[in-house]
C-alpha cells in the first residue's frame, strides 16, 4: 500500500459496546474490509480503535463501526485523523 493512498482514522465508539463481542466482530470485519489498526475497550465503557487502510474499506469499517455486532447498540462513532502504521488488525486489552 502506497501512503497516498491510505487513510489512518481514531474512532471512539459510544453505546454499549462492550461485553457484546464487539472487539472480535470490529477485527473480523476488518480483515473483510483490507483493513489494519488495533481495537480495544475503554475504561469507561468505550471502544476505541485505530483504523488503516484505503479509504473506501476504512470508510465501510466505520460504517459498520456504526451498527456493531448485533448484540451491541451505537449511541455514537466519533472519527478524527489518526496516525501509526500497522501490518495487521489487533484485540488489545483495555487501555
């Protein structure tokens, strides 16, 4: 992947998403998507991740960040810029 085209983005995701299998779901559709970063749970009960990858798949990973496994409910996704560089997509433990 050239730099040019990669897109790095910080999403905050609020709702009840953990104890869900949102992590797990979140890496899944990664790797669907072509996407790298990491996802791990927040202490206050967010999750929060770091997505990488053409800018379309990182638009459908925040798209599906939006709806979740179907167990969880999105109150919300905020998205900022992000940087990094990742090889592959992570569960890390809460941050």
């Amino acid at each position: 992947m050239t730099s040019l085209h990669i897109t790095k983005k910080r999403l905050l995701v609020l709702g009840r998403v953990q104890g869900v299998g949102y992590r797990e779901s979140m890496r899944l559709a990664a790797l669907r998507s072509g996407c790298t970063g990491w996802v791990r749970n927040l202490p206050d009960g967010s999750v929060e991740a770091l997505v990488q990858g053409p800018p379309e798949s990182v638009a459908a990973l925040i798209a599906w960040a939006g709806r979740g496994p179907p167990a969880a409910r999105v109150d919300s996704v905020q998205v900022t810029e992000a940087q990094g560089d990742y090889a592959r997509f992570e569960v890390l433990r809460t941050g």
